[in-house]
C-alpha cells in the first residue's frame, strides 16, 4: 500500500523572508510593546517613522518587533535585512541620566553609554530625577532611549534601506501630479536603479530626497551629459543646495562653515580620478592621516566652543573629501561652494590646514 507523503507547507519562501528593519527584545522588556501594559514602543515607532519620513524624504519600511529568549532580558538588538547593527540594554525600573557636557557633579548611578550617541549616562531610580536635572543632566526614560537609538540607526542606514521598488513608487507618486518631469527622465534618460543610486549617495550623508521633483528636473538635464552617478549626485546636491543650508543653519541664522586650505585642495584634485566603479583617490596615507587630523582637530575646537559647521570646500573635491572623512567623522557635513544659496551669510570658524 502506497504511503500518502506527509504535509509540508507550499509556503517555505516565508521562511526566507527578510525583515528590512527588525528589533528584537529581551523577554523583561515585553511590558514596552504590550499595549495593555502601558507599553508605547508601538506608537512610538509610528511617530518617529513619520518624522524621518519629514526629515529625509523617505518612508522606511514597516519594523518587526520580536522577542527572544536567547539575549539577556534587558537587551535590545537592532538588526538590518538580519544583520545586527546595533545593540544595548535598558531597564524598566530606572530612568537614564545623560551627561549633557554641562552638568556641575558626577550622580549616583549605574555607570553606561547612552545607546544613540555614547555619551556617558548613568542608571538612576525615578526618585532621583529631580535631583539629576538639577545637576545639568538630560534624563529620559527606557522607552526614549530606545526610541532615540532606533531613530538614529535608522537614518544612518536609510541609504541601505531604500529599494528600487521604493524608488518606483516615490516616482508613481510624483507622476500623479508632474507626469512631465517623470516621463522624461525615465527609462528614457536614466533607469530606476540609476537614480536609486543617487538618492542613496544622498541619503547616505542625510540629506533628505523630499524635493523629488526637483532632483529629477536636475538629473534629467545632467544625465545628457554624463551617466556618472557620482558626478550627477553632486549636481542633484547643487539643485537642492537651499534645503541643504537649511538642515546646517545655525541659532542665528548663519552658516558656520571651516575652510580647506587651497594647498590640500590641490592635492586632492590632482590624485582624484572618476571611474565606472566610483571615486578613485590615490592620495598618499600618510597624507590622508595628516588631512584626517587637521579636519578632525578643527572640528573638535569648533564643537568645543557649542557651535555645529560644515566643512566648505569646491565643488570637484566635495565627495572625495567626503569619501576620505566618512570613516573617522561619518556625521561630517560636507559642503560645496556651489550648494550654499545667495540667502545665506557665511560665517568662517576654523581652516582645516596643514601649517
């Protein structure tokens, strides 16, 4: 007698399924996501989606939040197409005092790292918050701190996390209102995948793809005269240069910007060389290092003394400069002379050199 085969599910390819974004928690942080618990994890999530959503242009995929009994009860992972990025711990009972720079005495705690930025923190109980505050600390709850660490994983990974299919319906949605500026762009002068490419050099160094209209009205006149997608990223960067100043604008309305000495220019132009495959830099190491170390220096003195500029230079060494920094400074600001609008004063606070 011939035996029936067992059941087996038509339906494996869930198993190969990937999560674009996904955060797993330990089983004693359960009550975060539990509605019923006061858990606000959930709305949370929802809101800081929307706000990336004003803030960079782009709608990041839906996160899948699942616990696991495998890592410690406090823990949380952040992971990206299954990949971990990032990890921490937080704990329910206890509130997260962050040293702002400015507090006036160390407090009783439970020494960390605040999870977003690696500030020094402490673990404090809740009666102790007032106290905190008044010492200069910045206290927020577990949830917060979560949410914060997310929300900064998130935009520092968005130009990973956008699609071409993501491409194509940001598209699709311009089309419903400027049917012109899409069709002649694509596919006739450029590929979904093309402009992919550029909307994630964009959104690598956050600067939000919102205007899409714009771009595209850019891209569609650079491309005639190059299919570089480094080169057309920058003069997508040039034809949203006021959006961009005003991201970096300072309290008072100005740009503080710090200055590439001419030489360093020089230097970096004459080893530059645009290929198929990107940027080449052929630029001495230990020249780099020293570079590396004046713009780092510079950098911090500025930092010091409460102030957040961008680094200005020409437009042909933008993105090199960028490429040589991103490792040691990846939030550094780069901008070219050609981004900054007519509206907007300069300030110079610093010049990175190497006298």
């Amino acid at each position: 007698v011939k035996e029936e085969a067992p059941a087996v599910s038509d339906n494996l390819i869930d198993v190969l399924q990937i999560d674009p974004m996904e955060l797993e928690i330990g089983y004693s942080l359960i009550p975060l996501v539990d509605p019923d618990q006061g858990g606000e994890i959930l709305d949370r999530i929802t809101l800081m989606r929307r706000q990336i959503a004003l803030d960079l242009g782009y709608v990041v995929p839906p996160i899948r939040i699942r616990d696991n009994i495998q890592i410690a009860p406090s823990e949380y992972r952040i992971k990206i197409k299954g990949s971990d990025i990032a990890r921490s711990s937080v704990f329910l009972d206890q509130l997260l005092a962050i040293d702002s720079g400015m507090t006036v005495a160390t407090i009783d705690g439970t020494e960390t790292r605040e999870p977003a930025f690696g500030l020094t923190a402490y673990w404090i109980s809740p009666e102790r918050r007032e106290e905190a505050e008044v010492m200069g600390y910045t206290v927020v709850d577990p949830t917060s701190a979560m949410i914060t660490h997310l929300s900064e994983i998130t935009k520092k990974y968005a130009h990973e996390l956008i699609s071409r299919q993501d491409v194509q319906q940001l598209l699709d949605n311009i089309k419903q209102s400027y049917p012109v500026v899409v069709e002649e762009v694509v596919p006739g002068v450029l590929t979904v995948g093309e402009i992919q490419q550029v909307l994630q050099g964009l959104l690598a160094e956050r600067v939000s793809i919102r205007d899409m209209t714009t771009l595209l009205e850019a891209l569609g006149d650079s491309a005639r005269n190059t299919r570089n997608i480094d080169i057309l990223t920058e003069y997508a960067r040039q034809a949203i240069g006021r959006s961009i100043c005003h991201q970096h604008q300072s309290e008072d309305g100005k740009l503080d910007v710090i200055a590439v000495d001419p030489l360093i220019e020089k230097e970096i132009v004459d080893s530059v060389e645009y290929t198929d495959q990107g940027i080449v830099i052929s630029l001495d190491p230990a020249r780099t290092q020293q570079i590396l170390e004046s713009l780092s220096n510079t950098l911090e003195e500025v930092l010091r003394q409460g102030r957040s500029p961008v680094i200005l230079c020409s437009t042909n060494i933008r993105r090199p400069l960028r490429k040589i920094a991103e490792r040691k400074l990846p939030n550094l600001a780069v901008l070219s002379y050609n981004e900054i609008a007519p509206e907007f004063e300069l300030q110079s606070v610093g010049m990175v050199s190497l006298v």
